[in-house]
C-alpha cells in the first residue's frame, strides 16, 4: 500500500503520545494525587532495570486517590520484584530453547512466532519477557534471515507477531513487513498479539486499518485487557475500525492477584468485552518470570473462579483458563 504523504514526515499523534509517556514512578504518583506513604512497597529507585513506562491516557483511567487501583497496580514497580522466589525465573516459558536464532520462536505446531521489537507502550510489571535479551533477537535487526526462516518452515501457516509490542512499531515499517511475510507462500493467517489499542487508542490509525485491510492473510488481533476498567469508548471506536478492517478480534487476559482474581470481575470483563466485539480467548495463569511472584494466585483459587465464571456466563464468554508450560506441544488446559 502507500502511505499518506505525512506518515514519514513527521510523528502522528499517537506517536507523539508514546513520546510523552510517564517514565518517573513518582510523576505517575504524583498525578494520580497520591504520596509515597500511601504504597508502602513502592519502588522510586531509577534507574529501574525495568523502568516504569505508561502512557498518559492509561493513566488517565486510573482511579485518583486510591492506592488500590487495579490498573496502577500493574504498572508500579515495587520493592517485592526484587525478592527471589522459588521456581521464578528469567526465561519462564522456555523462550529461548524455541529459537531459531533470527527471531523466529517455534514451539507449537502450525505457527511460528517472530519477536518484531522490544518495544511496548506500557511496561506490565508480570511482563513474562521483561528479561528477554531483546538487543540481540529482534525481526528488524534479523530481517532477511528471519524471511529465510519462515520460508523454510513449510508446516507452518500462521505467523504470530509478538515482542514487545508490534505495533509500537510505524505503519510504514508494518507495511513493509506485511508485504513481505504474504510473500511467504505457505502462510495464510497473520496474528498480531498488542497491548497497544488498549493503553494509546489512538494507535489505530487509517493508515494501519489500510495496511491490515490489503494484506492477503487473514488477520486475527489479539489485544490484551486484565480489567474491565480498561475498556473505554476510546478504545470501543479503535476496535471498531479494525472491525471494519476485517480482522477478528481476539482477548487474553492474566490471572492477577489482587487485581482480577474475582469471579465478578473476570465475568465483567468477559462481558464489557464482548460489547465491544471482542471475543475472550485465553485467561493465562501467570507464567512464573523473575520479579513477578507478588502477582501469582494458587491453581486452587484459578479453579475455584473458573467453576463461578462457568455458572454465571454461556460457554462462548468463559476463556480458557491455562498455563504456559515450557516443551509442551500447546497451552496446557487448567480446568476445575
């Protein structure tokens, strides 16, 4: 496709948004009218190996004045991501032995999956890549081998783009990946799996919408909402234009301690995301990554709310409710 003539000239708004970004626990602190005191565990330690990043609308969602929201939650980082934990480590789902050292993952049969950037708009504090050594293993630093892998990878017809986030990347630079992976004859579906339509809306661009429209592939978008809070008019309007796009719209969520372990959230969610035309997918335990133990709740509990979201919803609402289990040949199923 081409682009509109300012897409290179000049950043969009949604990139200029990105720019702008909190970056400083103590800013975020500060705007949402609370005080160190308030979050006893608080880590204001910079730099953070993991720095803090959200955008300023995502913040804007979070409730001023309360401690305990759900959405300041997966974001702040806290003095309990440096106690290690028994069974917690850096490469929790077996990253790393699925490479084919270009970028390219391959763990389950029928799909490949390319790590395009280390980039995200928003870092989630149970990030399971938040130690991948993403310097080395990006699909734009390790394009054309990256092509020449997929191409040789004649069982597999669904790539999946993962990262970071693909699409804290520029729709020119998507534009030029997606010509070249049609090119790639066995494949016939593109999965996008992106946090950003729910963190920076304005992300979904008309330019993006194209992109997605003209490629060959059938496109399936799966975003990522934790909360029933994060589901906005703003975000309603960008989904609907990947709607528009033909794309299927897919959610997975992860099982978080205080967060959304709770039958009538997790129901709300599946709910507020279907209005939105959004179908739930996957509700993930959490996979066990160094720094993100405060956030694990006991396969006990899991079950127990998959038996109540079972009772209170129809079978197409309820997600799967499973695990990432290194060598296994798919998602392992957690069922009560």
């Amino acid at each position: 496709m081409i682009l509109s003539s300012t897409s290179h000239l000049q950043p969009t708004q949604w990139q200029r948004e990105l720019a702008d970004a909190i970056n400083s626990p103590s800013e975020l602190l500060t705007a949402l009218d609370l005080l160190p005191r308030d979050l006893p565990d608080v880590d204001l330690a910079e730099p953070n190996p993991f720095p803090l990043r959200v955008p300023r609308y995502f913040a804007g969602l979070m409730r001023r004045g309360d401690a305990h929201d759900p959405l300041l939650a997966q974001v702040l980082p806290r003095r309990a991501e440096h106690l290690a934990r028994d069974g917690f480590g850096r490469d929790p789902v077996g990253d790393l032995d699925a490479l084919h050292d270009n970028a390219v993952l391959q763990k389950y049969g029928g799909r490949a999956l390319a790590i395009t950037t280390g980039a995200c708009a928003v870092h989630c504090r149970y990030c399971f890549r938040r130690h991948f050594p993403y310097a080395e293993q990006t699909l734009i630093r390790q394009w054309q081998a990256s092509l020449r892998t997929l191409r040789g990878l004649q069982d597999v017809h669904e790539l999946i783009l993962s990262g970071g986030d693909p699409l804290s990347l520029s729709d020119a630079r998507l534009a030029h990946l997606l010509v070249e992976v049609g090119q790639v004859a066995q494949l016939t579906r593109l999965r996008i799996h992106t946090r950003l339509p729910v963190v920076l809306p304005s992300r979904v661009t008309a330019d993006l919408c194209a992109l997605l429209r003209e490629t060959r592939l059938r496109v399936v978008i799966v975003i990522h909402v934790n909360h029933p809070n994060e589901i906005t008019p703003q975000l309603g309007g960008a989904l609907a234009q990947l709607q528009s796009a033909g794309c299927t719209l897919l959610n997975q969520s992860v099982l978080l301690k205080d967060i959304n372990d709770d039958a009538d959230t997790l129901m709300n969610l599946s709910e507020s995301l279907f209005e939105v035309g959004v179908m739930p997918y996957y509700l993930h335990m959490l996979d066990p990554v160094a720094g993100a133990a405060h956030f694990d709740v006991d396969e006990l509990q899991a079950r127990t709310l998959l038996r109540r979201i079972r009772a209170g919803l129809p079978g197409y609402l309820v997600p799967h409710l499973v695990r990432e289990v290194p060598g296994a040949a798919s998602k392992v199923p957690v069922t009560p």
